[in-house]
C-alpha cells in the first residue's frame, strides 16, 4: 500500500484542492493533516481515499508525520505549494529503486552542507563563534526540486515536499513533533541515526513547479538560521560518508 502524507493551514486553501486532486489518484491513501481548521472542506468527500484528519494542535508541517502508516509498504510525504505531475509516484518510486539501496529517504530537493575547518574559530570569542555557527546554515549546496539533476545524489538533508521512504523506516510522530518549521533537519537527523541514505533523485528542469504564497517557513523561519536549528544539522552534516556520491 502506498500512503502519502500532507500537511496544511487555511492560507494554501486555493492550491490544497489542486494538490489532492494530482496526488490521490496516484496513491492508495492520502492523509490530509488539516492544521488551524475547524471543519473539513466539503471539497475532499469526492476522494474516496483521501482522508482528513484536524489534530488538536497546530502541527503545522510535523503533520506530515502525525498520521498512523501502518499497513503501508511506502510513505510519500507532499506539500501544499507544489504542482505534482500525474506520474509522480510512480516516477519517484523506480528512480529510487534503480539506486540500489534498500534503506533510503528519496526525493527531489536536497542539501549538502558545506565544511570548513574548525581551527578558523577556536580562538575567538564566545560571539564569533556564535555568529560563524548561525552562518553554518547558509553554508550549503543545495540542489533545487526545480532545476534539472543529471545523476541522482547522495545528500544529507532531503526536504519534505516530495519525497518518499519505506514505510518500516519512517519515523513516528513522538520523534519528530518537537521539530515543527524544520522537520526537513529533524528527519535528516533521524535518516543519519538510522543508517538511512539521503537520496535526491534526478530529472529534468521543471519537472516539479511551485506555487508562490505570501507566507512560507522558508521566509519566516527556515532564513534566519535559528540555533537550536544548528545544533541539530550539527549531529548530521559532514558525517555522512558518501554524501555527493553520484549514483
């Protein structure tokens, strides 16, 4: 069984319908996590297999990991800001397969921080390393769901918005919750703690396009390299053996 898991909140209303209407027909449930509502849009009955859910908090995007997979052979976790194409599950699916690795989180965008040696800080005070830790999250190659990729990479970090892992190694709700507006980190860490390969798959330029909204984490969170961030990205980055390895 194929499950896909999305997360949303009354502002992406205008492409929520969109995106489930891509995504249902290719998956065999899809969980919407329904953050900030206080009733399900009438729209998401004509979807036999979609199925709604309002958490009794904001989940805002750990809700992605809030619903019960079990039974499920594959989880894909989408967003609500994304234009999906019809074979994008199945796509996804035999790209990640063709790697080879059995123990994967597999999708389109991904990072690759960027190392730099620690001598250059170890003198200085208190604040300059501080400052030079926060930079560490502008350090980073990242390779955009929009642009083309060749090869498909080993990466450290995938980001949430298209992506797919084996059901038995998805990580529960208990261990990402406390990871709301940087569950891409969070997972990261949990693929790194696990042995689990970080894999952004290849395709073509365009092949996954992007709504614009006003408000986003990226904009109001994800920009201003918040610490506790840091020394989460900290117990993954430049430890991952293979990360840039072409496949």
């Amino acid at each position: 069984m194929i499950v896909a898991n999305l997360a949303t909140y009354p502002p992406r209303r205008r492409n929520l319908m969109r995106v489930v209407a891509d995504i249902a027909p290719q998956v065999d449930r899809l969980n919407v996590i329904l953050n900030q509502y206080d009733r399900v849009p009438e729209a998401l009955s004509a979807f036999g297999n979609v199925v709604p859910l309002i958490p009794g908090e904001d989940t805002k995007d750990t809700g992605k990991f809030y619903p019960d997979v079990s039974g499920a052979q594959w989880v894909f976790m989408v967003d609500d800001d994304i234009l999906y194409p019809a074979d994008f599950i199945a796509r996804t699916l035999r790209l990640a397969r063709e790697t080879g690795i059995d123990r994967f989180c597999a999708g389109y965008h991904g990072s690759l921080y960027l190392r730099r040696p620690k001598p250059k800080y170890l003198l200085r005070p208190r604040r300059y390393v501080r400052e030079a830790k926060k930079r560490m999250g502008e350090r980073r190659h990242v390779f955009s769901a929009h642009r083309a990729l060749r090869r498909s990479t080993i990466v450290e970090q995938i980001a949430t918005n298209a992506a797919v892992m084996p059901a038995s190694l998805f990580p529960g709700y208990e261990y990402m919750k406390g990871s709301k507006q940087f569950v891409d980190v969070r997972l990261a860490r949990w693929c790194h703690e696990n042995d689990i390969a970080c894999i952004c798959l290849k395709r073509p330029k365009g092949y996954l396009k992007t709504v614009s909204f006003e408000e986003s984490i990226f904009k109001g969170f994800t920009i201003h390299n918040h610490c506790h961030v840091i020394d989460e990205i900290q117990q993954f980055a430049a430890k991952v053996p293979d990360a840039g390895k072409k496949l």
